[in-house]
C-alpha cells in the first residue's frame, strides 16, 4: 500500500509543473533566424554587425532597467536608423521585427532586447576574440590535465 507523504493531494501538482509560455520562444523572430543571418555574415561584416545589434542591446536595457515602457523618442530614432544601415534581406527582417516589438510595451522592448543579445552571443563566436579565448582555455585545460597526471 503507497501512502501520501505529501501534504497536499496528488491533484495540486501544477505547484510544481513548469508555467506555460504563451510564446515559443523570447525573440521578436525565431531563434533559427537570428542563427542563420548571423552564420551567413562574412568575416568582416561580423563585426560591423555585432557592433549595431549591442547598440540596440544597450538601448533597450537601459529601458528595462529604468521600467519604462517604451524608449525615448531618440534612443527609438536611433534604433530605426540602425535598423536602415544595412540592405540585407535578412538584417532588415530582424530589425523591422525589433522595431515593431519596441512598440508593443514592456514585453516587446524585452523580447528586442533578448534579440539584439542573442544576435551578438552568436556572432561573437565569429571573431578573433572567441578563438583567442578559446585557445586559452583549451591551454588551461591542457595545463589542469598534465598537473592532474603528474599527482
């Protein structure tokens, strides 16, 4: 015979089932999207790219912080003229995305920023930078193994 060790009755378990999300994913666009724009870039434009997106990062974390539900008229003008710096198909989707979510409150202005970072994580893997870190660590690793074999 199982006995209920729990206070609660078995029906209450959605204390510990997981929220459901409304939306599938925290971005203005799929993931998928950001991944291949970014992964498409050239070697030089990463960089540039990188660059307009942390911009846009910055800005709209900046309105989080402040719990404010929309940017200001500048920072707002400035995202839309990053948004027109460059021609590509894929650049000005996600960016007219980003645009359009900054006009949907503090949900939309997260869901830009969540983008804008994303979209930097992914092209950081692309630089000098993270191959340099990479090599780092991977020295370190080495390092930790030949002082754990010598022990």
């Amino acid at each position: 015979m199982s006995r209920n060790i729990f206070p609660f009755p078995r029906a209450v378990s959605s204390l510990t089932a997981p929220p459901k999300r409304k939306n599938r994913h925290p971005y203005v666009v799929p993931e998928s999207e950001i991944r291949n724009f970014v992964e498409s870039l050239g070697i030089h434009d990463v960089n540039t790219v990188a660059v307009r997106f942390q911009v846009v990062a910055d800005l709209t974390k900046g309105a989080l912080e402040r719990r404010i539900e929309r940017l200001t008229r500048s920072d707002f003008r400035l995202v839309k003229q990053i948004a027109s710096e460059d021609d590509s198909g894929a650049y000005r989707q996600i960016m007219t995305a980003i645009v359009a979510g900054l006009g949907q409150g503090p949900s939309g202005v997260n869901a830009a920023h969540l983008t804008a970072r994303r979209a930097v994580e992914l092209a950081f893997r692309w630089t000098h930078e993270y191959f340099s870190a990479l090599d780092r660590y991977r020295k370190e690793l080495r390092r930790m193994r030949l002082t754990a074999g010598s022990s």
